[in-house]
C-alpha cells in the first residue's frame, strides 16, 4: 500500500527529486510541529545543532494523515537530502517521541507503531543513519 500511499500524496505534493520522498510545503497541507527536540550539543562550542521534530501531516481529504520525524539544521531546514525525513507512519496516531543520547545518536520513540500494512497504515520510512546522524528505534 505504500505506492498508493505515495501516490496519494504526489496528488498534492511534490515529490523530491530523487529521494522517493514527498515535500507537503504547499498551502494544501496542514502541518503541525508536535514536539521539537535540540541535540544536546546545539548552540554550545560554536556547533549550531541538529533538532529533531515531530510533525503531523495532513495533506487533505485525497491522502491519509502521516506523522513523521524530521531533522533540520539551525536555520529550520531539513538536514541532508530528502527535506530531512528520517522517520514516517502512514495513518492512524501513534504515540511518537525522540530523545537524544548525545549530538550524534538519536532514539526514535514508536509506542504501538507497526509495520507497513496492506491499508497503508505503519512504518513506511525508517533510516537507520541519516548524514552524520545515527538512529535507533524503540516500540
């Protein structure tokens, strides 16, 4: 279900060059930073920081909900290619959080969060290192 998935979303949203992933910048969808967590290196010894971000989207009635988790740089901007993503589940609401363990390791948090299902609902993006960025999972 993945390709309707994508497909869905290339409705109102472009795709990134390239990466396979979608960019919801448009005014068609809404977008909501859930929770937005600094690195615990940012701003200190002249390091500007990664921060990681919860984000809910919602690109309208043609495409199902998403919540994905997202770096960006100090300036806002997704960190590496592909705006950022490191992390997407189609539909539902799962209970999602990130901590850091320090600058370059970061937990992804996925209470309840299962595996792409046939209907499009699960995990459909999962890095596991992401620039100079490792990550891990718990569920």
């Amino acid at each position: 279900m993945k390709a309707s998935l994508i497909s869905g979303l290339l409705l109102a949203c472009p795709l990134i060059a390239g990466t396979g992933l979608v960019s919801c910048h448009s005014d068609d969808c809404g977008t909501t930073v859930l929770s937005s967590v600094p690195d615990p290196e940012n701003g200190h010894n002249n390091f500007s920081g990664v921060t990681a971000q919860v984000i809910a989207r919602d690109c309208g009635a043609i495409v199902d909900r998403a919540t994905v988790v997202r770096l960006v740089d100090y300036e806002g901007k997704g960190l590496g290619n592909g705006d950022g993503w490191v992390f997407a589940y189609g539909k539902g609401n799962p209970k999602i959080s990130v901590e850091w363990k320090d600058a370059f390791d970061l937990v992804i948090n996925c209470l309840g969060c299962t595996d792409e299902a046939s209907d499009g609902s699960g995990i459909f993006l999962k890095e596991v290192k992401h620039n100079f960025i490792n990550i891990e999972y718990a569920q």
